[in-house]
C-alpha cells in the first residue's frame, strides 16, 4: 500500500570555482511510496535533480501524511 510521508531535506551547496561561498537550506517534500526507507531514497533522488551542485543531503522522513 502506498503512503504519503513528509520528508524534509537540508541542503548544502558550494557555489563558485573556489568553493568559497557556501548555501545551504531545508526542502520539504511530500513523497508517495510503500515504506519510510522508499521515502528517503525518493527524496533523495528528487533533491539531487532539484540541486545539481549541491555536495551534502541530510534527509529526514518527518511525519506519515497518510
């Protein structure tokens, strides 16, 4: 059965040839699957396209949604 979880991802992001300048942030997503572990690897793979550059994901699954 397919659930939807709320998972939360940080972000860090190393802009620049330098690498000098850090960004960093939280990405909420609401993500259908069958199981938290499902979830997280969804997340992960959605961050990754949303965040080409970025060098550091920190995913949460929070809540079940439903």
């Amino acid at each position: 059965m397919v659930h939807t979880f709320e998972v939360m991802v940080d972000v860090k992001e190393y802009s620049g040839e330098s690498n000098s300048v850090l960004r960093t942030g939280t990405t909420r997503y609401e993500i259908d699957a069958e199981s938290r572990s499902a979830a997280d690897s969804m997340a992960r793979l959605q961050a990754k396209h949303d965040y080409p550059h970025a060098t550091e994901f920190d995913i949460r699954v929070t809540r079940f949604l439903k």
